[in-house]
C-alpha cells in the first residue's frame, strides 16, 4: 500500500474482489498507507514492510504486487523483495512498468529513461522529480532482468501486454515448485 488514495487504478483490486474479508493486506506508515484500513475495513491490514513479510513460509495461497519493485532499489534489494513475496505465498502475480517501453510511466516522460541512469536521475531532478530521481526511488527492469529476480523454488512465467517487447507493463505470474 502507498500514500496514494487520489486515484482508484492505486487500489482497483480491493475495490473489485468481492470477498475483501479474504483479504491481507500489507503497508508502511512511511509511505502514509493509514487510509488503507479505514477505506477497507472488511479486509486484514498489516503495518510492515514487504521486504520482511511477519507471516511463515507459504502462509498465502496468492500474492498480488502491482508496480512496487521497481521502487525496491538496486537489482540486489528488488531480488530480495520477489524472494521473499515469493517466501510467504505460493502463486504470485508482479507487474512492473516496462524499461523498453518507449514512455516511462511515472513520468510520462518518452525516451530519456534509455539514456544513462546518471543522465535520466539529473534530467528528473532539473525537471523538480527529484523523488524518482535515484537508483533507490526507480529502478526499471526489461523483461529478461524481470524474470532474473525470481527464486529457484518458484517457476515463473512472463505474461506481456502490448506488443513485445514495448509493451506498457511487464506482468509475471510465478508458483512454488519446491521449497529450496
């Protein structure tokens, strides 16, 4: 969950599944998530950071992350974040914006995320982006350094949108195989 409530397409799953009590969801005070649990109050909302799920191994059936990984930092720090969504369910659903998508997303800015990332970070900060400007606010991934971040014990499988390779959103559905 993030501090963005201005705009239904942030919580569109919520407000569609009709069995919210079925529901866990997890958020960060840091990111001003508090309205979560008041707008959803059927569902289960946990305080806590998806780097460190407070749940066992397995404890979900699915897990559903909608283009958070690409603000998890570098590639290490996105990897750890996918191994351990992937720790605590047993089907997961990611997307991510897509890096060979002409337009950056966050943005809407065409063609300057191609350009070196010391170039596109100064070019974000000249424009007052300074928030997407770091490595550690937006880190875009290709669909081959996407698929890279996933564990051994799940086996994932790409799902694009649009015509690959430029489709807008990189989507991967991925299930335990075994717990490695």
């Amino acid at each position: 969950m993030s501090g963005n409530n201005d705009h239904p397409v942030y919580y569109f799953f919520e407000t569609m599944y009709p069995h919210r009590e079925k529901l866990f969801a997890i958020g960060r005070a840091s990111e001003n998530a508090g309205w979560y649990a008041d707008m959803f109050p059927r569902l289960t909302y946990v305080e806590a950071d998806l780097r460190v799920i407070p749940r066992p191994e397995g404890f979900f059936e699915v897990g559903f992350c909608n283009a958070v990984v690409e603000h998890a930092g570098s590639r290490a720090e996105q990897r750890a974040l996918i191994h351990e969504i992937c720790r605590g369910c047993d089907r997961v659903f990611v997307t991510t914006p897509n890096r060979l998508f002409p337009v950056e997303v966050h943005t809407a800015l065409p063609f300057l995320h191609w350009l070196p990332r010391p170039w596109f970070g100064a070019i974000l900060r000249t424009l007052g982006l300074t928030h997407l400007s770091t490595e550690a606010d937006l880190n875009l991934l290709t669909a081959r350094e996407f698929l890279a971040l996933f564990p051994p014990t799940h086996r994932a499988r790409l799902v694009l949108g649009g015509m690959y390779p430029f489709g807008v959103s990189l989507a991967c559905v991925a299930e335990r195989v075994s717990s490695v």
